[in-house]
C-alpha cells in the first residue's frame, strides 16, 4: 500500500464502518483491514491519520487500530513469517515517540501503550536510543510533553514489578537506573517546588500532581527488584519529600465528586504503597524513616472520611500498618493494648462497615461486587484491607486481639438481635470480623485451611448463620443470606460434614433468589462442596448422598441462568459441570431437557461470545452430558449429534472464532464414540477441515488434528476409496505443522495416525516424500522435541511396515542412510524419549529391527547391531534422559500474541491413551526375549557369540533376566 491519498481516503471510510453498529456493515470492514494489515506501509498509513486527519473520531480510531495491530504483530515468532516489514519497524521507531508527545491525551494514551509493546520486545538492544530520546524530553518544560514521557516510562517499566530475576533483567534496570535515576530525581525535585511556586493556581497544580503520581509509580518500579544504590544515596531526599506529600491538604486539589478518587487521594494512596515497598524489603534501610511514617499514615486513617473516593488510598494505608505490624522487629510498636484497642477502634472496625455504596454495588452492580468478594480481584477494597490487618495482628497478639474483637462481635450481634430489619448491617460487619478473626490461611481451592483456635467455627455456624438460611423467605436480607453462604464456602473444611449435607438442600433453595449475589454465591458454594475429597481421594458428598436433590437441583440451576442478569453466568454454568460430574448416571433421566437447554443457550451466546469461562464451562457440560449418556448406552450419541450438529453447522459457517476450537473437541468426543465407520454428515465435512485457513489459527490446531485422528481411526477406509483425492491435502497439513517449532508434535499425531489407519496402498507414493520433508526439518533446525517425535514415527513405521521396509525406504533416500540413522539418531537419542506408550513403540520396533531385518546380520550394519540392542537395554533400565540443550529452553512455550484465541482444553473432551501395539505386546522386554529365542533359532550360535564378545556386563544381566520371565534360552 503506498503512503497515497487515496490510500488514506479508503482507509478513513473502513474505519469509520468498523464503529457501526450494524454487524452486515461492521464486519466486512474489519475483514478488510485484517486483509491488508500485511501490507507494506499499512502501520503508517494510519499514524499519518492519526497526526493529520480532520476529524477526532477518525483520529481515536485509528490510533486503537495501530496500538492493537502491534500489540497482535510486532513480537517476532521464530518459523513464522515476520509480519511486519523492516522498513516500517524503523519508520514506527524514528516517528512514534514525538508523534505521541505532541498528541492529545486520549490519543496519547495509545500510542504510550504501543511504545510500551515495542520496546517489551526492541528495548534495549533494537531500540537503543530510546532512553535518551525520552530523558531529554525532561528539558522542555512543557508538562504535556513530560507527562507523556512519564506516562510512556511508567508503562514499559511497570514489568520490572512481576519479571523474574534474571542477568539479563538486572542489566536492563542497571542502564535505565544509569539513564534516568538522576534526571527523575531532579524533575521530582522540580515539580515540588513548582507546586510551592503555584500553590494558588488550580489547574497548573493538576498537571504537577498527575506528574508527581506518574513519578511515584516510577519510583515503585525502579526499586522493587532491589535498592538500587543511587537511591539508596538520595533515600533522604525521596522519603522527606514523600512524606510532607503524605501530610499535604491542598483546598484546591479536593474534589466534590464522592466517588472518583482527586489526584491527591491518587498520589497519597500510591506513596503509602511505595512506603510499605520500603518497610517490607528494604527494613534495615528505611528503619530512620519508618516511625515518621507510621505517624503520618495514622493520622491519615484517623481523619479520612468514609466516601468511595478515599477507599484506594484508606486501604493502601491500611496495607501499610499490615505490612508493618507482622515484621517481627516493629513488633514493639504495636504492643501496647491501648494502642491495639486503637487500631481495632479507629481503623479495622469502620472500614469493615458495610457502607450504602457497597450495598449499591451489591445490588446495582453485581458482578463487580462479586469479583471483589469472591475472586480477591485486585481493586483493593478496605474490607479486604481491614481483614488482612486483622491477620497481620494476629501473627503476635492472637489472645488479646481475639479478646479485643469478640466484646465487638457480641455486641454487634446483640443490636442485630433488638431489631433485625433495621440493625442488619451490624450482623453483617459481625459475621466479616469473625471471618477475618479465623481465618489465618485460605486457598481458593480448599477454602481456610488453618483457623485462628480461639474462635468455635461449628458454634458460629449452628447459632448464627444457619438460621438466616433456613428462614422460609429466600429474598428477605439478600446480604445476610450471601454472608452466610460466602460463610460455607471459605470454612467448608473446617465445619463438620453433616453440616455441609444439611446445608446442601438449604443451598439449592438459595439458586431461586432474585438477588445476582445471592444465587451466584449459593451456586459457587455448591460448586465448591462437590470438589472436595474425603478419604481415599474420593469426593466428600457423594452422589448417593445428593440422590434426593437430584431434580430440585439441576431444575433450579437451570432456572437461575433464566434470572435477570445471570443469563450467562459463569459460577451457575460452572456448578452445572460440577454436578453432573459428580452426579455422572443419575442425571441420566434428565438428559433430553437438559440438552435441549444447553444447546439453545450455545446458539444464543453464539451470536456474541462475551464470558470465555462461562462458554468453556458450557461446553464441558456438554461433553459430560455425552460422556455420561453413551457410557450406559452408546447407541444415544445419534441423538447428540442430532441435537448439537445444527447449532456446529452455524457455528462454522459464521467463523466464531471462540467457539471452533470447542466445536472440534465435542466432535472428535462423539466420532470416537462410533465403533466401525463414519456416518456420512462426517464425510460431508471432511474437505473443509483441511482448508489452510482454519490452520492459520494456533488455537485451532490440536483439536483439528485430534478431530483428524479421530476421522482416522474410525474410518480410514472409507477416506481411502471415498476420498483418496483428499490424502494430499492431509499431507499438506502434515508438511506445514512439521516446519513449525511450536506444532510439530502435532504434526507427527497426524503422521503417526495416517501410517497406523490409512490402508498401505493409499499412502505408497508419498511414503519417500514424507521421510524426505523429515530429513529436510532434522538438518534445518533439531530440536530435542522432534528427535522425540521422530524416533517414535520411524519405529511405528517399522512395526506397521517391518524392519526390512524401513531399512529400504532409508537406504533408497540415499545409500546406507539407515546405518546413519540407527548410528546418528536411534542409538545415542532413544533414551531421551519419554511417556509410556512411546517408549513401548520404541521398544518394540526396535527389536523389530534387531530380529527381523536380515541385513542386521550379514551386512556392513552388523556392527550396529550390539550398540542397538544396548540402547534398547538402556531404554528399559536406565532414567529417562531429559536435558535440553541451553539454547532450546524456551522453544515449547506457546506464546500467543495479541487477540488470537489459545486453545483451551475440555477435560472432559479428554482422549483415551491409544496403545497401537496393545494388542500385539504386553510386555515389551519379554517380546524383546521371545524374539531373539526365535533369530538365535534361525542363525544358531550367531546371536550368542555377539552377545559374549561384546554386550556390557550390566545390560547382559538385565537380557539374562528377561530371558527367563519369558522362559526362553538362546541357541
């Protein structure tokens, strides 16, 4: 695409219909600017709207665009195509950061972001001057420009918060410490005095506070790694001036809105995050400042009000106590009573109130509510915060602590208690505080796991938490009643079982209330009790205990997805999988209506796939459902494929691409459940499977091939004389998955599957060429990875075909390349194969090759034939060998960039191990005995003298021991 105006004129008209909302003309323009995103140019096509175009919509749009193009096709990925030209790169790189500077902020934003992704993968090496670029930015004065520069540092070095150590990590920070420790410290220097200078002026002192937020994040990022020694050495300079920020109240910098967090609240909540950084890694250092700080944050606590728009900074400040108070050598200044009956008073105790905004979002906005509550999500709330304190007391004053807060609990319980409809949040904050009391250690998989001993869990629960569960109104207190559930599911291992099987029926009745919370929680709780184990791994409720709620429940969770605002809600879909494969026959009966619902719900969230959890959960349910069915009676999986093929047929022909994946795996579950032939619907859909474009897409390979296999296995015969002209089209999907580092295990699923099912007359002309790709890849590019896979083809080829077959194929390739072969690969490799099966294939066709090739006894490739026979010891006896050469450590990580789908795995799509010699070979060291008994008889004495002159004397005792589990002697 050259950089042309009429180019950018066809460019502004596809943009400005990728914002319709019509979908006929949304779609095909989006299509198009996928078609041409490969162009030369393209990326600067749309910087040059970006800086020149007229109107601001065209401008936001494209600046989206570019930031998403790049985040989907900077990133290099090794045997792929480089989707981005060179020209372009440098072009991107010379022009992008002052284009981002002199950009307004919504733009800005953007293009910060974009830098941010180039430079994860160019700074430093291909982007060297980078740093410079943006430092001296620092000069202009200009805090629009500053701003952007501090914006564009804090996102590129935000990562050192979460990276790994590592040398090439350490390097990275020391040449950003050397570049830009001193002219951040100057400009922070800077921009404090200039708040001084302009304390009266409101909006210049907006644009230094939103600086000074951005410099504090810096600081936060630069030293989390380590105390970087430059700012150990100006420790004073920082900490004084961050904390007569902390104790700063600026009437001009207050804001009236009670919900948006002003720009002091911003600063304030981020320097006690960096204070806490200090405390917790830095103690030693940080100890002359620590008390001042203590101080300050106290009375920052003390004087805040309750509003939504301080609960950032209050539960950051909260953080910082906790943080403090469980260091052992601060220890003694929490000791006092007075002064922990203080921090109960004054700080846990009314930021553990349950406020009217939080009962807002209880009601109003739900699934935010939820995320906070149950997933711990990282938008710190301060009854989080009050809770962690709690247990940050509790390291060293659990009595008093204890004591402290039952008077509370009790009291709150007694006002509950006088008049429940008006006092009910007191029972609310009393139920949080016994919480937080108890719980000393939680995961989200086994709930609390180690309780505070002074508080009686099963007390609490019969007294005070049932009751509201059982009361006959499952609407009346919707906050009490997920208090309560939340109650069960976090002390689910510490209550007695019969509690939980009483709190069962309780739990399905709770799946009917209006409240989103309320059933969500009741559906995440029963979820969570059917996942726990008893004795012998086995579940703790099992599904003769839960025989008599088998139809209330699938009925109410069925029910609660037609709820307002549940439609796709992902803990009900998940507490569906959850039952039915606890249930597994007992749900049965319930099959048809059960299906029915769960493809109507497939084809309506089809049309705009939103929830990934919920749809994954959705389609795991499906499968069990098929699982189930066609384990008690096979002949049912017609009537799935009746009832889910129109709604695949859809999906395919509609691309959704979230959904493919999915589709494959439900249809290799139910082809492999056919025992003999393909129904013909199948055969209908074959060629399509093989269009190049669905294997562009990563997350769709693994479950097309297994969808492939499955095509394989379960009628080869009749793709043989139905559709022998589509061979070369599954060798073309072969040929590209083997070039691939990432799929070519993948490749080889497919190979293996074509060699073991495809009846051998319908692959002869392409068995040559099929080795030649092979040994094309193995000199280009060998990867331990494809050693393992190769080694595996050729010895099922060889058990498939015999020893004599393999030998020739190789040796009509190229004169004595089957000695190169056994010399070069099988020998010195074999051991590094691993995973039972593909051993057992080794194994066998390696004795294979020992025993009934014949030119192993009487050519130049007898020499071979004892170091063979030694490797093949050395794979039954010896460890697996597992090392990978330094330089292939990370070849296997599937890295996905952009908004690609991943392949997501169904578990209960899951394959069956297939065992190709199974029924040939049980044992295969006893088959190894049995077949030199039968060549020792052919060639007598032969066999013998190699073994006496030349097997090593460990692997001759293991052979000696084989011999006789098989009770075979050599002749």
């Amino acid at each position: 695409m050259e950089l042309s105006d009429a180019n950018l004129q066809t460019l502004t008209e596809y943009l400005k219909k990728t914002l319709d909302p019509d979908p006929a003309i949304r779609r095909p323009a989006e299509k198009f600017l996928e078609s041409v995103e490969g162009s030369q140019n393209y990326p600067l096509l749309l910087l040059t709207l970006l800086e020149k175009s007229q109107e601001n919509v065209i401008k936001v749009c494209a600046s989206v665009t570019f930031k998403n193009y790049i985040k989907r096709n900077w990133r290099i990925i090794e045997d792929e195509p480089n989707k981005i030209c060179e020209s372009d790169r440098i072009a991107i790189k010379a022009n992008i950061v002052p284009l981002m500077l002199s950009s307004p902020e919504q733009i800005q934003k953007q293009l910060s972001d974009a830098i941010s992704i180039i430079g994860r993968e160019d700074f430093p090496q291909k982007w060297p001057d980078l740093l410079t670029e943006m430092v001296n930015r620092f000069q202009s004065g200009d805090f629009h420009v500053i701003n952007g520069v501090l914006r564009t540092a804090h996102s590129l070095f935000k990562r050192y918060r979460h990276e790994f150590k590592s040398n090439e990590l350490w390097t990275e920070i020391k040449l950003v410490l050397d570049a830009f420790a001193l002219p951040l410290t100057n400009l922070f220097k800077a921009t404090i005095e200039l708040c001084s200078t302009h304390a009266n002026d409101a909006s210049a002192l907006k644009v230094l506070f939103s600086s000074l937020i951005l410099i504090a994040k810096l600081f936060y990022s630069l030293n989390f790694q380590d105390l970087p020694e430059f700012f150990e050495d100006n420790m004073e300079t920082w900490m004084t001036n961050f904390h007569s920020l902390l104790t700063l109240d600026n009437k001009l910098l207050q804001t009236d809105d009670e919900e948006e967090a002003g720009l002091l609240e911003l600063l304030k909540s981020q320097i006690c995050d960096n204070a806490a950084l200090y405390a917790q890694k830095y103690d030693e250092e940080f100890q002359p400042y620590l008390p001042r700080f203590v101080t300050a944050i106290w009375n920052l606590l003390v004087t805040t009000g309750q509003e939504v728009k301080y609960d950032l900074l209050v539960s950051n400040a909260i953080q910082f106590l906790a943080s403090v108070c469980e260091r052992p050598h601060y220890k003694h200044l929490f000791e006092d009573q007075n002064t922990l009956t203080s921090i109960c008073e004054k700080v846990i105790v009314p930021n553990m109130e349950f406020r009217a905004a939080d009962e807002e979002a209880f009601e109003d906005n739900s699934e935010e509510y939820i995320r906070r509550d149950l997933e711990g999500s990282d938008i710190d709330t301060r009854r989080r915060a009050a809770c962690d304190l709690v247990r940050g007391l509790c390291k060293f004053f659990e009595g008093p602590v204890t004591g402290i807060f039952s008077g509370y609990v009790n009291s709150m319980l007694q006002e509950y208690a006088k008049n429940p409809s008006v006092n009910w949040k007191h029972k609310d904050a009393a139920i949080y505080l016994v919480t937080s009391l108890a719980s000393k250690a939680q995961t989200q998989k086994h709930g609390i796991t180690q309780a505070n001993e002074l508080v009686n869990l099963t007390e609490f629960f019969v007294n005070h938490i049932q009751p509201d569960l059982k009361s006959a109104t499952v609407n009346e207190f919707p906050v009490l009643k997920a208090d309560g559930i939340k109650y069960i599911m976090i002390f689910r291992n510490k209550v007695p079982k019969e509690q939980l099987l009483v709190s069962i029926p309780l739990l399905i009745n709770h799946l009917q209330a209006e409240s989103i919370v309320v059933h969500t929680y009741a559906a995440h709780a029963l979820e969570r009790l059917f996942t726990m184990r008893g004795t012998n791994n086995a579940t703790l409720i099992t599904a003769a205990e839960m025989a008599p709620f088998v139809e209330v429940l699938l009925t109410n969770l069925f029910k609660a997805l037609t709820l307002p605002g549940s439609s796709e809600n992902e803990y009900i879909m998940k507490a569906i999988m959850r039952s039915f494969s606890l249930l597994q026959e007992s749900i049965i009966p319930y099959i048809p209506s059960v299906i029915t619902q769960l493809t109507q719900k497939l084809l309506a969230v089809s049309k705009n796939p939103s929830k990934p959890h919920f749809n994954h959960y959705m389609f795991e349910s499906i499968c069990l459902s098929i699982r189930i069915t066609c384990k008690a009676n096979p002949e049912a999986v017609g009537s799935f494929e009746e009832a889910l093929f129109l709604v695949f047929t859809e999906i395919l022909q509609n691309d959704v691409q979230e959904f493919i994946p999915y589709v494959f795996q439900v249809m290799s579950l139910l082809l492999e459940m056919h025992k003999n032939e393909i129904p013909s619907s199948y055969m209908a859909l074959f060629p399509h499977l093989l269009q190049p474009v669905l294997w562009e897409r990563t997350g769709n390979i693994p479950p097309l091939v297994r969808l492939l296999q499955a095509y394989l296995e379960r009628g080869a015969s009749t793709i043989a004389s139905a559709a022998a002209d589509k061979i070369p089209g599954l060798l073309g999907v072969f040929q590209k998955l083997i070039a691939s580092k990432a799929n070519d295990h993948q490749g080889f699923y497919l190979l293996n599957s074509i060699i073991e099912h495809m009846p051998p007359e319908s692959v002869d002309q392409y068995r040559k060429q099929i080795f030649i790709l092979l040994f094309q890849r193995l000199q280009n590019s060998k990867t331990t990875k494809f050693i393992k896979s190769f080694l595996v083809f050729i010895n099922l080829y060889c058990i498939r075909y015999g020893a004599l077959a393999l030998q020739e194929i190789f040796d009509s390739i190229q004169p004595k390349m089957f000695g190169m072969v056994l010399e070069k690969i099988i020998i010195p490799e074999i051991q590094k194969v691993s995973g039972q099966v593909e051993k057992k294939i080794c194994a066998v066709g390696i004795t294979k090759i020992l025993t009934e090739c014949p030119p192993m006894m009487d050519t130049e490739y007898t020499k071979l034939w004892i170091p063979l026979l030694q490797a093949l010891i050395g794979l039954f006896e010896l460890p697996e060998d597992d090392t990978i050469p330094d330089e292939e450590h990370f070849i296997d990580i599937e890295d996905t960039p952009g908004y690609q789908t991943a392949f997501s795995q169904l578990a209960f799509a899951g394959k069956k191990e297939h065992d190709p010699v199974g029924q040939m070979v049980n044992n295969p060291r006893i088959h190894l005995a049995q077949s030199l008994h039968k060549l020792s008889t052919a060639c007598p004495g032969r066999v013998l003298s190699m073994l006496s002159t030349s097997l090593n004397a460990e692997a001759l005792q293991y052979l000696q021991g084989y011999l006789q589990a098989a009770s075979v002697s050599l002749l």
